[in-house]
C-alpha cells in the first residue's frame, strides 16, 4: 500500500542524510519503524507502569543549593513542618 505523509523539511533533511550515510533507502528506515512503533507492547489502560517521585525528580537533584549543610541539625527549620496554617488556632 502506498501512503503520503507530510514531514518537516529540517526532518526530513536530516533523515535523508542519515539513511544515505547508512546505504538504506528512506523507505525501509519507515517500514522498520512502522513496525517497532506496532510491535511494542503498551501497558492497557487499567495497568500503569510505576515510576517514583525520586525517578521523576532525579535530573533536579542538587540543583539548588540552600547554603544549610543539613536541614535537621536546626530545629527552627523543622518548625510547623506538617502542619496546616489554616488549622492553627
């Protein structure tokens, strides 16, 4: 079957580079990925893979520095921690 799909030039540019510099035809490079694309198996929607908040989070590990070596050596920094303002009577 044959189809037509619009592509952006600087895609398409670049696909066409890289399958010349490979020696395969820009054909068979969609075919292959068509397929990879439908073969792979998905989690239904009931079943969801788990991923924790640490792997969400991992890239901004570090990324901001607070100049306080450790948070739990003051306890004025643990001051209200858990508590809700609004109940505070």
């Amino acid at each position: 079957m044959k189809a037509t799909i619009e592509i952006p030039d600087d895609l398409y540019r670049k696909i066409k580079a890289k399958s010349a510099l490979e020696g395969r035809p820009i054909r068979d490079v969609a075919i292959e990925l068509f397929g990879a694309w439908v073969s792979e198996s998905r989690p239904s929607e009931g079943e969801r893979s788990f991923v924790s908040v640490s792997e969400l989070m991992a890239d901004l590990c570090g990324a901001i520095d607070s100049s306080v070596s450790d948070l739990s050596t003051n306890p004025a920094y643990l001051e209200g921690l858990g508590r809700d303002p609004a109940c505070d009577h």
